[in-house]
C-alpha cells in the first residue's frame, strides 16, 4: 500500500479502493475482488462506511478473515490469493484485502461462470466484460498485442501498398524485409500475411474487417450534444486521418497574427499542438478489437473531446498516465506512427500535453473512464461560438452518414511559406528550421510544414538517400526559390 492506512481510508472510492461496512453482501465484494485483479489492483477495506467514511471496524475480526480467505478460495477462479491483514484505525479493527493485477488474468466469481463472471473495474464501480474484453484480457496476461496477431486467410494484395509506400516517402522503402521488420506481413504456416495492425493501417477494405476503426468528428452548437452543425467520417489510413481530423478542426477554428517576433507565426484559438497529440494517442491506444463504436472527436464552444473504445490498459490508471507511465495496446500501429514520426518519445505525450496547456494558460485537460472508453477533454481558453461563416453546409441534429472532404489548403500554404522563407539563406537542419519558425513539437513541423513542403516540390533533403541521418539538412529547390521570387509580398 502506497499511503498509511489513515490516509487510505479518507479517500474517496475509485479504481483501486473501495469500502465495505460490513460482509453482509459478499457477492457484491467478490466482484470488487475480481474486478481488482483483472484491471490494476487494489484493496478493499471492511469496517468503513463508504459515504461518511466512519470507522465502523469488524466484529469477531479472526472469525471474518477466515470466513472471507474460504470464501475467496471457493468462489473466484482461477485461484486469487490475495493479501488480508487486520488493521487498527482510531481504536477499532479493519479487514484489508490487497489485490494485485494478476498473470492469470481474466477471473471470474465461480459460480457466474467463465464469460458471465468477469469484472474489470470503472471508476468506483465494477462492469461486466463482454467476449471481446475478456479476450483483450487474456491476450494482455499473455503479453500478445491484438495489431500483431496474423489474418490467415488474407494476402498481400488486401494491403494498399500504394498509399503506405507514400506515406514512408522518404523515411524507409516499404521492401518486403522493411514489411516484415515494421510486422506489416507475418509468416503464418509457410506464407506472409497481413497483421491486424496492417489491414487497420492499410487495409484495402478495413471497414469491412473493422467496421469500427474510423473517426467520427462533429462540431456541436453550445457546450452539449444537442445540436450537431457539422460532421465529417473519416475513413481512410490511420496515419493520413491525422491530418485530416485535424483539418477539421482548424475548419472550426480562428486564426491571428503574431508579429511580437520578425517573422510573422500564426495564432489558433484552439491548441493544435495538445490536440494532435491527443489525437494520436487515441489512435495507438484504441482497442480495435470491441466493437459498437468509432474513435470520436468533439468540438464544442468550451472544449474538445477526443474518445476512443477500450478501456485503459490491464495494470494503468489515470494517475500512471498523469506521471508519464507508458504501455503500448497496439506495437504494429505504434511502430509505424513512432517511424513517421506522429510520435515522438514513449511515455512524454500526456507530460508534454500538461506543460504546454500551463504555458498557454489553458485549465488543465482531464482523461476519464467512461463506459468502455477513454475520453481527453481539451478546454479552450475561450468559448468560441459557431460561426455561420465557418461553414457553407446546413446545420443538422444528428450523425448524418455524408463526408466531407473540404482541404484547407490556405492553412498549409501559410505554413510552408514561413518554411520556405527560413531557408531563403542556406539550408538548415530539423532543429533550427523548428527554431526559426516557433514550433516545439515535431510531429506538428513534420506534418504541418515540412511534408508539405516537400510534396509541393518546394523543400527537398541535402541526403535524400539517408532521411534519418543525424547530418540531415533541408534547402530550397529551385521551384521553391521562384516561389519566393513571386511572392516576397
């Protein structure tokens, strides 16, 4: 136990403490158990009053920590021996059950059975696992990522090579080696196949194998679902719908001028940087394997939400995310985002999202367990009202099917020109460009400047053999320099 039992027992209820007056409901404390052992652990204590927390302490405590170690040994399999102590709290004697994540992960209370049985723990409460859970379960104790498991009865031409080769434009050539390294292809009985993580990547028809992996985004009126102004589905690779959520909502967002320095930078009202990483977050993290619901991005006047199904991983809490802890769900996905630089160190995303909202003055983005998900909440520092100038489609009241496809082209013009214009002396390395320029975070130089840049023929690498070389360097083309000629003004 982290804290001493007198502080223990004054916090409130939550993913790994829970309180018990008494043992007149011992279902209800198998379950808490149960629960405990497949999420992150926990302790449950007997003799206090949830609501008032009042030490009540147990009555004849040896005969109860008897009747409960039985209990426990005949109801939850496979077998949970946990750790029960009696403890003294303001004169009075508390039954503490200590509970660990277990390696034998999934349990469940006997006498509901293998599938109706299992528990993973909410919050404060205790949720029934579905199959999928129970597998995702299963498969977290035995240390395999769903993203790496093999689809047998598909083949390479499933995979639209095309769009993954120029996504790794530059990075790596996509050969049938660089495939098998990235576990794009898996050998499965003497012939390479997809991974799960591939056809979620790259998969020809994903939607149809995953009818859940895509992204749902809506722009709400007022600071509630009620009225939905404008929505787009996104269904294409996982690395391009990135940007494309984020074009979204720079759609939905204002744009200012900052010329407190030489070179002019432009000023969102939404944190693009806190968003992208969020949003790339959700994208690794998602359980792709539960099924009822997409990745869903939220725009309201206050904030923006970002959800995506699955419940935090077996063994992490909220607080272990707070802190940096980092446990990848989905290796295959997280490779290739970690190689196209989406990501850019395990474990600093959440750190790095804290310190930037303090730095921008925004209130502090929360994460919770809702359901079987997890949504980011990102709160503006400003309410920002829909705008009918915003968008030229009619307001709606629900999730209508149509996509839109509109590109803001205007947004990355402005931000390959500020490129353009650093390397107007000499060629610079990554580094220096993200100095001169005002970016902090990679991804975003990478995504909303150089990529762009380069794929206009404009910016080109001093060692395009070696992309990731230490020495690397970027300059202008000469299609670049006459852009700069024409447009000095």
């Amino acid at each position: 136990m982290r804290l001493p039992i007198s502080e223990l027992v004054r916090l409130p209820e939550g993913k790994t403490l829970e309180f018990k007056r008494d043992v007149s409901s011992p279902k209800n404390i198998l379950k808490s158990l149960v629960a405990f052992a497949n999420t992150a652990g926990g302790v449950l204590f007997i003799g206090v009053e949830d609501g008032t927390k009042e030490i009540i302490g147990v009555s004849n405590p040896l005969d109860e920590e008897e009747r409960l170690c039985s209990l426990i040994a005949d109801s939850i399999s496979p077998r949970l021996v946990p750790n029960v102590e009696l403890m003294t709290v303001e004169g009075k004697t508390v039954l503490a059950i200590e509970v660990y994540l277990s390696g034998s992960r999934p349990h469940w209370v006997r006498k509901e059975g293998h599938i109706d049985g299992v528990y993973v723990r909410l919050g404060s409460t205790n949720r029934k696992a579905d199959r999928e859970l129970i597998a995702e379960l299963q498969r977290s104790a035995s240390g395999i990522s769903f993203d790496e498991m093999p689809m047998p009865d598909l083949s390479l031409e499933e995979l639209d090579l095309d769009v993954a080769k120029k996504r790794f434009k530059g990075v790596r050539e996509l050969s049938e080696e660089e495939l098998i390294t990235l576990k794009i292809l898996i050998r499965e009985q003497g012939r390479l196949v997809p991974s799960t993580g591939a056809m979620l990547l790259f998969g020809k028809q994903r939607d149809f194998h995953f009818p859940d992996a895509w992204i749902q985004c809506g722009r709400f009126k007022g600071m509630d679902k009620a009225y939905i102004f404008d929505h787009t589905e996104i269904h294409e690779d996982l690395p391009g719908s990135v940007e494309s959520v984020m074009f979204f909502l720079k759609k939905h967002a204002f744009r200012s001028a900052d010329f407190s320095d030489i070179r002019r930078k432009d000023v969102w009202s939404i944190p693009l940087t806190i968003l992208r990483e969020a949003l790339v977050n959700a994208i690794v993290h998602a359980d792709y394997s539960q099924k009822g619901a997409p990745i869903r991005v939220s725009f309201f006047d206050d904030r923006i939400e970002i959800e995506n199904p699955g419940i935090l991983l077996p063994g992490m809490t909220i607080e272990d995310v707070k802190q940096g802890v980092s446990r990848i769900r989905n290796r295959v996905i997280a490779r290739v985002f970690r190689e196209l630089d989406l990501i850019e160190q395990w474990g600093s995303g959440f750190r790095r999202i804290l310190k930037d909202a303090e730095e921008l003055g925004l209130p502090q983005p929360e994460i919770i367990e809702i359901g079987m998900r997890v949504r980011f909440i990102v709160y503006l520092a400003d309410s920002i009202a829909v705008s009918t100038e915003t968008h030229a489609g009619k307001e709606t009241s629900s999730w209508p099917g149509e996509q839109v496809t509109e590109q803001v082209t205007e947004q990355v013009t402005e931000q390959v020109r500020s490129l353009v214009i650093c390397l107007e002396d000499k060629s610079l390395g990554r580094r220096e460009v993200m100095q001169r320029v005002g970016i902090s975070s990679r991804p975003t130089f990478v995504y909303d400047y150089l990529k762009p840049a380069i794929q206009a023929g404009l910016v080109e690498m001093t060692q395009p053999d070696s992309p990731k070389s230490p020495t690397q360097k970027y300059r202008l083309t000469a299609k670049g320099r006459k852009y700069l000629q024409e447009n000095r003004g």
